[in-house]
C-alpha cells in the first residue's frame, strides 16, 4: 500500500520551509506561511497571508483559491495541522505581490530546488551527498555524519517494509515510532526532545553517538522481525515495534548496568538554533 507523502524541511538562508514532494505531480509543495515569514520577518506570517489572500482576491487573481490546497504539517508544537501549501508557480506568483529585498534570492533558491530534486531522482546518491555536505557545514565531524547516514538508511528500510505490511497513514508510522523510542529509551519521541529543550529541531540530528546506535539497533531489529513475521496491518506491526525496540532497550540497560552511565542525555550533541 502507498503511504502518504512524507514531509521534508528545505532551508533558505537557514530558514525552514516545510515543504511535501507529490510524485504524481513532479513537483514540491511549499508552506506559504513559512515563505511569508522569511520575506517579510512578520511575527504574525498566518494573518499577513490571509490578508494578502484578500488583496490578490480584489486584484483579479480568481484562480488562486483553486490552486492553493492544504497539507497537515509538523508545527512548532510537534502536531500537525492543516496548512496552506502552493507549488513553484504559484509561490512565485504569490512572492510578486510581497514587498522584500529577499524576493529576488528566493526565486532562485526556488528554481534550485526544483532542478536539485530532478537531478536526485536520476541519481540518488546526489541526495546523499547534499546531505552529507549540510551535516558538515553545521560542523558534525565526519564520524557522526557517517553514523547519521546509516540511520537514514536504516529508517528508509524499515518504513518500506511497514508499507509494505499495510501501516497505510502517517499517524500510523508515528505511533509506530513511538513505541520503538519508548522501548529502547523509555522515552517518546516528542518526550525526549522535551528532555532535550528541542520544538522543531529533529531530534536524531541532536543525539549522540551511543544515542544514535540504540536508535539504529531499535529500528533495524524492528525491520528483520517484520521481515520474518509478516506482520499485516497496524495492530500487528505495533507489536512487532515494541519488540524491535525491547531489543534495544535491554542492550541499553546492559550497557548502563556495566558502565555505570545514563545513555539518554539532555545535552545536544550540537546547541540547537534558536527558532525564528
């Protein structure tokens, strides 16, 4: 079964935009309050929007509603909402009508970001390696980058073999999530980013490296269970999790018990950027 579109954060001037890639369509989705923000540094991105909404309304621009649709996007308080989202053309349309000296480098960065996701699709280890160099020039040393990469891999593996076993909607991978973290640390994902003080910051981009190895232990033992159970549907998957992420629960604690050291940490292996 296809799952939803998963959702990505791109980074204009280190910047967040939420943005969806819709494979039907060829084309990214991008949060038109997150550019909204960026362009005109308001503290009130939705109001500024929907007054605009009006203004281009006035102006003739009648096809706008038709091409501005809604996508529940991760906010600032890690739930989801319905946002309104708009493809390239009519973001560019939309930034025309916005006053900013930052309107002209965004509809570049706009453009590279189009032409960057077709590059992936025809070679995939492009994607890699841009991640790779934002990981190095946030300053991870090469180490953790390359710990961080296999847990990318990991993830990957173990969402495609939940799709593949019928976990159909987000929520559902979510949960899914939830309960490997909390096996392997005791701790939900949105709990320990509250351990960590993080809002919107991912938290796998904030652990350390043993933090990391459980993490990966978790997930990687969840995905060879489901590939020898076949476990279908949610319920069963959820199990499935629980067991994945015990397994790394109890390496944890052994490591703990001889060491005499806590492998969940407040600290962050870098000091996350304070949100605009």
């Amino acid at each position: 079964m296809k799952k939803e579109p998963m959702n990505s954060i791109k980074l204009f001037e280190s910047k967040k935009i939420r943005s969806v890639w819709n494979d039907q369509e060829e084309q990214w989705y991008f949060s038109i309050t997150d550019i909204i923000e960026i362009l005109t540094e308001s503290q009130r991105p939705r109001k500024y929007w929907n007054d605009l909404k009006r203004r281009l309304f006035k102006e003739g621009f009648t096809e706008l509603s038709a091409k501005i649709g809604q996508l529940k996007l991760i906010s600032s308080d890690g739930k989801k909402y319905l946002t309104d989202v708009a493809e390239s053309k009519t973001i560019l349309r939309i930034i025309q009508s916005i006053p900013s000296p930052k309107a002209e480098p965004f509809k570049r960065w706009l453009a590279k970001v189009g032409y960057e996701r077709f590059e992936e699709i025809e070679n995939p280890e492009l994607a890699t390696q841009r991640t790779r160099d934002l990981y190095k020039a946030k300053g991870y040393p090469d180490d953790w980058i390359e710990k961080r990469m296999r847990s990318i891999a990991i993830r990957e593996q173990l969402t495609e073999e939940w799709s593949n076993h019928g976990v159909q909607v987000q929520i559902e991978y979510a949960i899914l999530t939830a309960e490997i973290s909390k096996a392997a640390f005791g701790f939900t994902p949105s709990e320990y980013k509250a351990l960590k003080g993080l809002k919107r910051q991912n938290l796998r981009d904030h652990m350390n490296d043993l933090e990391l190895i459980f993490s990966m232990l978790g997930e990687a033992s969840t995905t060879e269970i489901v590939k020898t159970r076949h476990p279908e549907g949610f319920d069963e998957n959820r199990e499935v999790a629980n067991e994945g992420g015990t397994i790394a629960g109890d390496a944890r604690k052994a490591l703990e018990k001889k060491t005499g050291k806590k492998v969940v940490s407040k600290q962050n292996y870098l000091p996350p950027k304070k949100d605009n």
